[in-house]
C-alpha cells in the first residue's frame, strides 16, 4: 500500500493552484505545510495527507507521469474535469467510460507541467447485495 507520493513541479505556486482547485471536487484539500512542499489529502481532521506537491530540483525539469484519484461517482469525476480545466489544465479525456473493463468511468487533464492526471471511479469491483461482482 502507499502512504503518500510526491510529484516535483517546475512552479509550485502554479501547482498548488492547479491541485487545490482541481482535487476540491473529490474530496482533496492542502493539509501538511512543509513549506515550500504543500501535501494534500481528504479533510478528515487529521494531518495525513497522501499527495504532495513539490518543488524540482533546481536546473532540472520534472519528467511527465501519470497520477490516478479515485472518486467516489461520475459526477465526482466530471466535477474533477471541470475543476480542472477551469484552474488551467489541458483536456486529455473528456469524462466517460472507458474500455479498459467495465464500470471504468474516468477523466484525463494536464497539469501545468503536463503531468496526466486522472479521477477514477471503478465499480467493477463493486458487490451486489448476495455478494456477486456487478
């Protein structure tokens, strides 16, 4: 399991901008202060967060990766997508399904530093009442 990532940025003003805004709608908010290195995590009152922001190395550039949320519904995804498109990502997926397998429901943006981020709401995991996959 993992307790928590970073991903270096060029800007971290620009980031913590971009992910405050973008990850309000699945439930994300700037927690842990380790100036300039902000984390992010669920508001659940404690000072755990499993996502950072932090600044690169100086005279390097952050290398692309792809970073999936998970959400909790479809809206929640397309809340994400509008969210982020409005704090300035780039489109890279319009919310919907995907054909990975079914019950995948998934939105695509860049981030500032063309970083794929991605809110996920998987239920093909999900049980029925009696106990058998959807």
């Amino acid at each position: 399991m993992i307790d928590h990532m970073t991903l270096h940025v060029s800007d971290i003003g620009r980031s913590i901008a971009f992910y405050t805004k973008a990850l309000a709608p699945l439930g994300y908010i700037p927690k842990a202060h380790h100036e300039p290195t902000i984390g992010f995590g669920v508001d659940d009152g404690t000072l755990h967060s499993d996502f950072y922001v932090s600044p690169a190395q100086p005279g390097t550039t952050p290398a692309p990766t792809h970073i999936a949320f998970r959400a909790d519904s479809e809206n929640a995804v397309e809340a994400f997508y509008d969210a982020a498109l409005a704090a300035g990502g780039r489109d890279n997926g319009a919310p919907g399904p995907r054909a990975y397998h079914r019950g995948y429901y998934a939105a695509f943006v860049f981030d500032p530093d063309g970083n794929n981020i991605e809110a996920v709401v998987d239920w093909s995991h999900a049980q029925t009442s009696s106990g058998n996959a959807n």
